[in-house]
C-alpha cells in the first residue's frame, strides 16, 4: 500500500502542472460564436491585471498549497520530514479544494443568469482529481503511519 501512495502522490508532482495550463472551461457570449479556453494560468494572468488580491488568493490555493502539500507528503514518504508533519499537509491539501468551489459557483452563477455561454472541460476534472487524490494520499498516509505505531 505505501508504494501506491508513493507512486501517487509523485504522479502529482507531474500532474498538477499540466491540470494549471489544461482548459478548465470554455467560455464566450453567445453558443454561436468560438468559445475561449480558461485554465489557471490564463485566468491568473487576467487577474494579475484586474484585481491583484483574488490573483493571490488563487495562486496560493490553486498552485502553491497542493504543490508544497505534495512536496512535503513525499519529504514524509522518504523520511526526509517527520510525520507530526501529515495533519498540517492535510489541512493545506484542503484550501485547494476552495478553488474548486469558486470554479464550480463560477460555472452555476454564469450558467444560471444566462449571460453567456459555458462549458465544463477536461481541465476542471484533472485538476479536482489531482486535488482529491491528495487528499486521499495525505489520509491513507497518515492512517498508515497510525497503524504502524
């Protein structure tokens, strides 16, 4: 069991990058027209320009708190850091999944009041697979560590 999680949790370190440049959602004003492709990185630098407060706020919960979370799992996993370390990294997994909830009412709130047109793309559940996938990593983890003691 600890060498899958080992495995996955190394799998992130290579995922979560792709799942920042992949397309979260395809968006324009009318179902007609060609729909632009938002991924992290696209709407970061959007919000660098607009409203430098959210674009820190996403950056540390969509890039650097599952990155450093993933990062210090595998610091655990090769006894390179302590285990007290696993419910911090658990709880730092977790902000990453606000980031999800705001794509997520984003979608809804546009769909809902009709003011234009969007798609859901694979982006979107690679990322929240990475996410979760974490989560249960961290868990599994710690759970593992309980057992061994």
């Amino acid at each position: 069991m600890k060498h899958a999680l080992v495995a996955l949790n190394l799998s992130l370190l290579a995922l979560y990058p792709v799942a920042w440049f992949a397309p979260l959602m395809r968006a324009g004003l009318l179902p007609l027209f060609g729909l632009s492709d938002i991924s992290v990185i696209s709407g970061l630098i959007v919000l660098w320009q607009s409203d430098v407060f959210l674009a820190l706020a996403v950056t540390v919960f969509a890039m650097f708190a599952p990155y450093m979370k993933t990062i210090g799992l595998a610091l655990v996993h090769f006894d390179l850091a302590h285990e007290r370390l696993l419910p911090w990294l658990t709880g730092l997994g977790k902000l990453a999944m606000a980031d999800i909830f705001l794509i997520a009412l984003y979608i809804t709130i546009v769909k809902g009041l009709g003011l234009g047109h969007i798609e859901t793309a694979w982006g979107l559940y690679l990322f929240t697979a990475c996410v979760v996938g974490s989560l249960f990593c961290s868990l599994f983890t710690q759970r593992q560590n309980i057992q061994t003691k």
